[in-house]
C-alpha cells in the first residue's frame, strides 16, 4: 500500500520533510524515521498503517507531557526501535493537521479532544426515526465548520422515513450551504448519493450518535461485517454502544472512513465563533437587516431576525440554539481563559512585592 493510498498529501510531505530538518545533527544524516498514519489510537501501543504495512508503536513520555498526542488519522513520524525493546516501532513526532474535528471532553474539564484528524469530508449523520434531532444537528454543523474539513448531512435509514422530503427540508434549514443525503443501508441502491465522496485516498468521518446506524453503513460500503451492529431500544429509537473506539477503514473503493462510539454530547471547542457564525449563516443574513448593528435580537426596535420569527420564516428554537450555544461558547472561553489570568496575577503580585522591598530598602539607606 502507498501512502496515497492512506491519504498523503504535499502538506504532509512537506510537514515531514521540516520534521526531518529538525532531527539532522550539522554533518549527520536524519535518524530512520518515515511517515505512518494512526489506524486507531491506544492508551499503550498505536496501531499505524505504513506502506510497508500496518505495525504497532509506543508514544514517548516527552510527546505525552507537551500534548502531542495523536488522534486516529493522525500522520506521525515514526522508527522501528531496536531488539532490546520487543521490536516495536516509536513515535517520534506528530505532523499539522490539516482538518481536526474536536470537541470539548465529556464532564467538568475545559480540554480538548480530538476526535480524527486529517478528514476531508464529515458526515454529519441523523437517523430518520424516532432519534431525529435537530438541536443536535446544529451542534454536529457548528463542530464540522470548526475543523476546517468539508460536512454534508447524512440522514440515515431512509426506508423508515415517513416523510421524507419534510425532514430533508428541516435538515437542510439547519445547515445552510451544505448538501443533505438521505440513505438506506438496507434498501438497494440505497448509498447512490454517497459515491461522490468515496474517491480513492480521501478520508470521511461519520459523526452522529449512537444508533444512527453509522456501523451499519460502514458495513454496507465496505461490503463485509467489519464492525459490530446492535437494534435500538425499543419505545425511543435510541442507540446502544456498540463501537468501543475510534479506527480508520480502508473501502474496497480506495476511500478511507473513520468511525467511532456515538457521541451523547458535543460541546464546542476550538475556533467555534466563526463556526457559529457559518452554522447559524441563516440568522447571520437576516441580522444584517436589524436596525442596530449590535442588536441581540431581545426587545430591541426594528429586529429583523424577530421580525422573522413571529411571521413564521424562522423557526424560533434555532435562534435559542444559537443564544445557548453562544452562552456555552463563552463560558468555556473563561474557562480556558482563567489559568492565564492566575499566572498574571501571581506575576504582578510578584512585581509588585519586589518593587515595595526595592522602595522599603532606599528608606532604610
């Protein structure tokens, strides 16, 4: 396998050419080392897809401490170790990332997770049964326009619609500007609309919850059972666990798909106000018209975007998504925020400390 085959691009050849750089001693050749792709990362060992094939690799604590910790898709730099130590290969450095879809970790923490790396396109996928969200849509839209890849909508299980062309309206009124699939796993000719996107090399990411049937999919397309499937709950249509871990899959086809768990939550991370802004283009547009440039679209006079709402054009639960995805980003922004503010003030109490011990000892000459 070639590494265009897993994805290679000239960004990353040119990423691993200056990692090279950075390794060479003046006069000395660069250490083995060559390029690998994260198959699915490991709290031990990683595996990694080479073009000598897949192997297996350690992270090195010094990676560990500066937060160079690769995600599945990530490319990597790595050297085959030596005999003493079990003939596993290592890590030694992680390549930019290209597209990086993230989230903010599950619970109380302010950090991030990367989910994968390196995506071109985002499937961001709703279930057409009782598990369609549209709320969740519009966090899966905002965290696509924030890792720099392309996203379409892909609403699954469309042999279960009953109103198919209603849903793909309301999908689509939640995600301006992007391309809205509806597809069956089970039906023939049921993934028609997906083979634009399976090119060979390029890689696809499928977001969703569990039991939108993300599984089931990469099944039908990889033509065999590589993962494992399990029915919804009966009464509400939602989804058990029944993928433990990220991976990376290569289709007959020559595209390479990422899927994972489902996600019960997505909170925003990374450069998510300008994610907001294209998620919400719709709400942004009417803006536009308001009578005050910084109107909150509260009780001010002459707003355009409540205007909208009471006349029917807007649906009014999008523009409280909005107000409470804007609330959640700028919580989290003072909670990033806040441990730089300690440090600043510990220097400027020390600051100040020494400047009073400099003026207590000119008084005392």
């Amino acid at each position: 396998m070639s590494l265009l085959d897993l994805g290679w691009a000239p960004c990353f050849a040119r990423a691993f050419d200056s990692f090279l750089e950075t390794l060479a001693s003046p006069g000395a050749s660069p250490p083995p080392v060559e390029p690998a792709r994260v198959v699915a990362p490991g709290r031990g060992l990683y595996r990694l897809a080479a073009e000598e094939g897949e192997l297996a690799a350690s992270l090195p604590g010094r990676l560990r401490a500066a937060g160079e910790i690769p995600a599945v898709g990530d490319w990597v730099a790595v050297a085959a170790a030596p005999a003493s130590a079990g003939g596993r290969a290592v890590i030694r450095g992680l390549l930019p990332r290209r597209t990086a879809i993230s989230r903010k970790v599950a619970g109380p923490r302010s950090q991030e997770q990367v989910l994968a790396a390196n995506a071109d396109t985002v499937f961001l996928v709703l279930g057409l049964d009782g598990d369609f969200n549209l709320r969740r849509l519009e966090r899966l839209v905002a965290t696509a326009a924030a890792s720099g890849a392309e996203a379409a909508v892909l609403l699954t299980k469309a042999d279960l619609a009953g109103d198919l062309p209603g849903r793909r309206l309301a999908a689509a009124a939640v995600a301006p500007g992007l391309p809205v699939h509806a597809v069956s796993a089970v039906a023939p000719g049921g993934l028609a609309e997906l083979r634009p996107y399976l090119a060979p090399g390029r890689t696809l990411v499928l977001l969703g919850s569990s039991g939108v049937g993300k599984s089931t999919l990469v099944n039908r397309l990889a033509g065999r059972e590589i993962l494992r499937t399990a029915p919804v709950r009966r009464g509400d249509d939602r989804g058990r666990h029944t993928t433990t871990h990220r991976e990376l899959f290569r289709l007959p086809g020559g595209a390479l798909v990422i899927d994972g768990p489902g996600l019960r939550e997505v909170q925003l991370w990374g450069e998510a106000g300008e994610a907001l802004s294209a998620a919400f283009a719709d709400l942004e547009e009417l803006a536009r018209a308001c009578r005050f440039r910084d109107c909150r679209h509260r009780d001010e006079p002459g707003c355009a975007v409540r205007r909208a709402v009471e006349e029917g054009r807007l649906d009014g639960g999008r523009l409280e998504s909005q107000r409470a995805l804007e609330r959640e980003l700028a919580y989290l922004e003072r909670r990033r925020d806040a441990p730089e503010a300690r440090r600043r003030e510990r220097r400027q109490g020390a600051e100040y400390k020494r400047i009073q011990r400099a003026k207590e000892e000119r008084g005392r000459r």
